[in-house]
C-alpha cells in the first residue's frame, strides 16, 4: 500500500485507522506523512466521539437545544478538509482543531 493510500485511510473508521497505524508500524523508517495523518486521525475521531456524547446529553436534558445535533455537520466537514489534505500528501493540520493534535499521541510516532 502506499503512504498516500494510508495516509487516506487514517481517517476512515477506525479500523482504517488500525490498518494503516499496523502497516506504517511495519515500514522502515515510519513515514513522516502518514504518522502525522496517524495523529490528526487519531484525534478527530476522539474529539467526535466526546462532541457527539455531550451534544446527546446536552439535547436530552434541555431538547430546545435540538440545533447542537447540527455540530456533527461541522465535523463532517472538518473530515473532509482532512482527507483533503491526506489526498493532496499535505502535512496541513485540520482546521480550527488539528493544532491541538500535533503534538500529541507520542504512541504513533
């Protein structure tokens, strides 16, 4: 597989995400792009899963905030900029929270 190809692939589902951490894991030496996309998958898909929890308490509690369920549009769009920036074999961060990730998840690198 190519690092372009797993650099894609850290941002599909989480089992694309294991696929692509166990094949860069099996390269040597690591790529730097595809452990950087390793990283700000890695990220994205925990900071989605804690948005999604507290928008669903947060509508269950007080339903008139049914228009928070409407973040998960932004985070769909955040993906797509990732898969972008995977796509065109850019080391860009997500916007607004991929700074957050840089750094971060000493594990992958």
């Amino acid at each position: 597989m190519s690092n372009k190809t797993l650099a894609i692939l850290s941002y599909i589902t989480i089992i694309g995400w294991l696929i692509a951490f166990v094949k860069n894991n099996d390269q040597n030496p690591k790529d730097e792009l595809v452990t950087y996309h390793l990283k700000q998958g890695f990220g994205f898909f925990i900071l989605a899963i804690a948005v999604n929890i507290a928008t669903t308490i947060v509508v269950m509690i007080m339903p008139f905030l049914f228009f928070l369920n409407y973040v998960g549009l932004l985070l769909l769009v955040l993906w797509v900029f990732a898969i972008i920036n995977a796509v065109n074999m850019q080391k860009k961060p997500i916007p607004v929270v991929g700074p957050m990730f840089e750094n971060q998840f000493a594990f992958i690198g």
